[in-house]
C-alpha cells in the first residue's frame, strides 16, 4: 500500500456557472458567462449554464453524495453576480443565503467548505465596463470578497481569491475562447495584472476580516522542448514559461514581474496600468498555493511559424507540438511526471508555501451499462496522477491536499456538456446523478488514505 500523510486532504472540486443553474434565482443578475454562452456559435452545441447541474436546488443531495464518497473538502466557487448581481454596489443577501445553506450542510457532515471567490463568472455589469481590463475591477472584487466574508467567515477557515487567472486574461480577452470573447492583447496583458491586483487586494480584504487562510489557484502548466538538446527549443520554452507560470508566480511570491516577461510584454503593449505599489499588493503573503493541473506541453522554436494565437499574445517563430502519447476525450496529453515536476519546481523556487492540488481529473467518453459506468481510463488517470503526488510528498514536497476535478460531470466552458469530468455521471435529462466506478475507486482511496500497490493500468 502507498501511505498518505495522516493530515492528508481528500476532497472534489466544481465551479458556480458550472453547476449551479438558476441563473434568474434570488436576485442573480448575469455574469460573462451567461452573455458569451448566448452567442451564436461561441460554446459546442450552444449550450448554456441555464440548468447546469441543477445544483442551486440539488445542493442538499449533491453533500449527502460527497459525504458517502468519504470527502474531506470540498472546493466550489461563488457567484459574484449573486451576491453583487452590479459587481459593485449592494450585496444581494439572497444570493448568499444559498452559500450559507451549502456551508452549513457542508458542515454538519463534517466536510471542510473551501470556497474559491472568482471561478470567471464575472458580472457582466462590470464587462461593459471594461470587465478585468479596468483596475476598478480590482477594488470591486475586493469589495465583494469582504461581503461573503461577513457572512461566511465564521464557518469558512480557508479562502483561495481567484481560479486560473491565466484562462481569465488570455482565453477571456487575448484569444476570446472563454467569456467574454476579447481578442486584443492590450486587454489580456491589462487583465494579467488587474487579476493579480485583484488577488492581493481580496488577500488584504480577507485578512484584515480576519480570515485565517488565504490563497490563490493557478494552473501551471510543464513546459518541455520538442528537442530537449536544442537551444532554439530551450528560448521557446522560456518564452512560454514565462507567459505561462512567471508571469503570474513570479508577482504573487514576492519575486515581482520577471524580466523577461516585462521586455516581451512591452515590446507589443504600453502597461499604462502598471501601478508603482502594486507588485507589493500582489506579493500579500499566502498560506496556500493551489494547482490545477492536467497535461503537459511541447513547444519548439520553428522561425516563420505564425503568431501562437492569442493565449499567448505576441509569440511567432514558436510552435505547439501535438500530443505523441495517449490523451483524454479533450485532447491532452496524459503524463503524471508533469504534475511532480510542478510540485517540486516550486517547492524548490519557493519553499515555505503549502501547496494543493486543488484540481486534477479527465474527460473520457463515459460508456454507461446499465446502472454502471465502467471508466477504468479515468481511474488509471488519477492512480497515475496520485503515484505522482505521494513520490513528491516522499521528496519533501509540502502538499497538503488533493481534489479532484470534478465531483459531477458539469458545463465544461467552450465545450459545453459533451465532455465530461465527473467522478458522478449526471444525466442532464432528469439530472440523476449515478457514481461511476471513478467515484467508487476513490471513495475506497479515501477511506484507506493509500493507493494499492498495484498501479492501475489504463484499460486496453
Ligand atoms: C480548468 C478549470 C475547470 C475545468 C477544468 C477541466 O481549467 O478550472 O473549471 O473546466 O479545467
């Protein structure tokens, strides 16, 4: 058996927009998300958060599902534009009602709510006012963060203020593949910083309300060369290493914007919103680091190739290499190594932050027999992904945690409802949720704290 630590956290996580449904509920006014589903053409199948999970109303049964898989912790998001449906402005009590329900359910089975405050629905009031390229945007979330904190900071030990900011200003508005379909690097570069602005003022927010853990969730990503002997490929994967990781690592633990990055980022942009105390906002100390990870990347230097689009603003001459080995339902290349080679870079880079794993999980082509859903590619995944983990724990990586993505097949953004990620089956239809053998594989994970010694092999 492969022991974890007895501290050792289990636990799920989902999104607000991603499973909650009842977006006119209780004084919801719309986030990005609910305009950018709504255009034609922007989400696989025309899909919409709309019913989701149904889980705005289902809460109460989705916690009996977490309690029965054992969980620990529990990751969600809250809604911004529930509980400030102007982004600013009034707090809409009602809408935090629904997390003070969550919370207090959450609790009586003894699971650890940790809320993430900002998982990219974004109000759209504050959209059509600049959205994440406008610093008051900042300020305003900082100002949300206190109103949930007055209401739940008396049961909620541990705050994380944004998911994968990364996604937010480079899918969001320099390639428009997320909400709110922006495509101008000017606004991706100014988003990078005001999120960031955002996370250490909500951290200054939280704080001085007295919240006893404050982090952040990034999603960084391995970034290795086609050619591990080239020096053009090893350029290439600094290039992207820096607009990946550096960017926003390098703010938030206090080592400011890299070098590099400012020089790459100037040379297309001027960073007018560049704020002379701001990098000392940002570096607000945390107690956790969250990583969602889920594949690696192969880039190479090749001169002539066009602009990478914009999730990387700005990058030519680079390519991105297609996956060689096996991959999810979404394309992505499976390989644990890349998950340890993260935890140890940056327990190395910067020792002294308690890292999660706050997200990690795959998309498969779920086939349903019955009442049962045989996903033994799915548990290969997070056994593969797990060994991962516990060889870096054994290594000296502080990690403290793991949680899955996702406790329920779910809205999953640009793809709507056709990829799933669930350790629970949902079927839209009559929103039945039926745990696959995932879920049942990880519930006896759980209850053992170890993996079987037996590595599980991905099915033939
Ligand atoms: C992450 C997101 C999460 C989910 C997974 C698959 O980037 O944080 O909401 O969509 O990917």
């Amino acid at each position: 058996m492969i022991k974890f630590p007895d501290t050792f956290v289990w636990g799920a996580s989902t999104a607000s927009y991603q499973i909650e449904g009842s977006v006119e509920a209780d004084g919801r006014a719309p986030s990005i998300w609910d305009t950018f589903s709504r255009t034609p053409g922007a989400v696989v199948g025309g899909h919409t958060g709309d019913d989701a999970c149904d889980h705005y109303r289902r809460y109460r049964d989705d916690v009996a599902l977490m309690a029965g898989l054992g969980l620990h912790a529990y990751r969600f998001s809250i809604a911004w534009p529930r509980v400030r449906p102007g982004g600013d402005g009034p707090t809409n009590e009602r809408g935090l009602d629904f997390y003070d329900r969550l919370v207090d359910e959450l609790c009586q089975y003894g699971i650890t709510p940790m809320p993430t405050l900002y998982h990219w629905d974004l109000p759209q009031a504050l959209e059509d006012r600049g959205g994440w390229a406008n610093r008051r945007t900042a300020e305003a979330f900082a100002e949300y963060a206190t109103a949930v904190h007055d209401r739940l900071g008396d049961r909620v030990q541990s705050w994380t203020t944004l998911n994968e900011p990364w996604c937010s200003a480079y899918l969001g508005y320099g390639n428009g593949v997320h909400a709110p379909g922006r495509r101008d690097p000017a606004a991706a570069f100014a988003a990078v910083h005001h999120l960031l602005l955002a996370h250490g003022l909500g951290t200054q927010a939280l704080r001085a309300a007295g919240a006893r853990s404050v982090g952040l969730v990034v999603n960084p990503v391995a970034v290795r060369p086609a050619d591990p002997a080239s020096a053009a490929d090893a350029d290439a994967v600094r290039l992207i290493d820096g607009l990946h990781n550096r960017i926003f690592l390098g703010p938030v633990l206090g080592d400011g914007y890299p070098a590099d990055v400012l020089e790459h980022l100037t040379r297309l942009v001027d960073p007018t919103w560049l704020g002379e105390s701001d990098e000392k906002i940002i570096a607000a100390p945390i107690d956790l680091l969250g990583i969602n990870y889920y594949n690696p990347v192969y880039v190479a230097s090749r001169p002539g190739a066009p602009e990478v689009d914009g999730r990387y603003p700005g990058v030519r001459d680079v390519e991105f290499r297609d996956p060689t080995g096996p991959t999810t339902a979404m394309g992505w290349e499976i390989d644990p190594t890349g998950l340890g080679e993260l935890l140890r870079r940056l327990h190395r880079d910067h020792p002294g932050t308690p890292l999660w794993v706050t997200e990690n999980g795959a998309a498969f082509d779920d086939r349903i027999t019955g009442d049962h859903i045989p996903d033994d590619d799915r548990v290969s995944y997070l056994d593969g992904h797990l060994r991962a983990v516990h060889a870096a724990l054994s290594d000296g990586v502080d990690v403290r945690g793991y949680l899955a993505w996702s406790l329920l097949d779910n809205f999953e953004w640009a793809e709507g409802y056709h990829k799933r990620f669930g350790l629970v089956h949902v079927d839209y239809r009559t929103q039945r949720r039926t745990l696959k053998d995932s879920a049942l594989w990880f519930r006896s994970v759980i209850a053992r704290n170890a993996l079987p010694s037996q590595v599980t092999d991905p099915p033939a």
